[in-house]
C-alpha cells in the first residue's frame, strides 16, 4: 500500500460523509454498503458508536423526506433496526398508494354515475313521453293519471283535493240520537 491505512481510513470516512443512497439503490443495499464503509472507515471504534454514527448516516442520506420523518421518530439504535422501520414504513406507504387508487377509482364512477343521472333528468321530457299507461295503453301517461279511468270531468288525481265530511255520530263516545 502506498499511503498506508490511515489514508485509506480517512478516504473511507469522506466516502460515508458524502453517502447518499442513490435513485436506483434499495435500502437493503444503502444499507448494507453504509455498515461496510462505517467498519472499514472506524475499524477500531466501539461497536455502540459505529451503530449510531450508521443510524445518523442512514436517515440523513435516505432518499425520501417521509421516510426520515418516520426514522428520525422511531429512534432506532442499530442500522438494522432503522432499516426495518424503513422497510415497513415503505409497505405501509405502497399499500395506502393502492388504497388511495381504488378510493380514486370508486369516486370516479361514482361522479360518472351521477353525471349520468344528471342528463337523464334532463331528459326527462323525452322519457314522459315515453310512458305508457296500463288503463288505456296512451303514451305520455300512467294509469293514476288516465283521464278514461276517472272521467273526462273530473281534475287530475294530483289536482284534487279531497276532503272527508265526518258526522258527529260516527266519533267515538257521541251518542246516537
């Protein structure tokens, strides 16, 4: 070696200063290149120091911001703790990404179906006319309607009013006469 291990330490510790993971890097690979570049950086540091200096390393450089929120809350002790919370943060993540799909999903034919109903009532002159009464077989009408069921004379059923004359003897309690 040309400059010693001491060059290469300090080539290391500049690589895991810098390290980010990277656009087309799983975490488990972050991951696991950030525990060797902490072992070959600080070979002779404490076991306790390399897990929390991995951990502060791990969360600074992960891509996503929500997922160093999540990490930052956890508060995990070893590098391998904090890419399990990573990893089940990501599942959680994926999962309500679906769920807001089928959501969107049920919404849109929800409102489709409602604009649906919305021009049918529109319509609605074309689908009276479309009506046919079962009393006399006209278009146009339904049977309550039928002016051969009640008579030519009389109003339309929802024109009329009806009125009930009560006689004093046929309340409860009046006495006949």
């Amino acid at each position: 070696m040309r400059f010693g291990n001491k060059h290469l330490q300090q080539m290391y510790q500049a690589q895991l200063k810098g390290r980010n993971q990277r656009v087309d890097e799983s975490l488990q690979q972050y991951e696991a290149d950030l525990a060797r570049l902490v072992h070959l950086a600080y070979p002779t540091a404490p076991q306790d120091f390399m897990e929390q200096l991995g951990v502060q390393i791990f969360i600074d450089g992960t891509r996503d911001h929500k997922t160093q929120q999540t990490l930052r809350l956890a508060r995990s002790k070893t590098l391998n703790e904090a890419l399990t919370t990573a990893l089940e943060f990501d599942a959680a993540k994926q999962v309500s990404k679906g769920h807001a799909r089928v959501v969107d999903d049920f919404l849109n034919k929800l409102f489709a179906m409602r604009d649906d109903m919305n021009t049918e009532k529109s319509g609605s002159f074309r689908q009276q006319n479309s009506l046919e009464c079962w009393n006399c077989g006209e278009r146009g009408q339904i049977r309550p309607r039928c002016p051969k069921l009640r008579g030519d004379n009389k109003p339309p059923l929802s024109n009329r009013k009806t009125t009930r004359k009560t006689s004093t003897s046929q309340l409860p309690g009046a006495d006949a006469d």
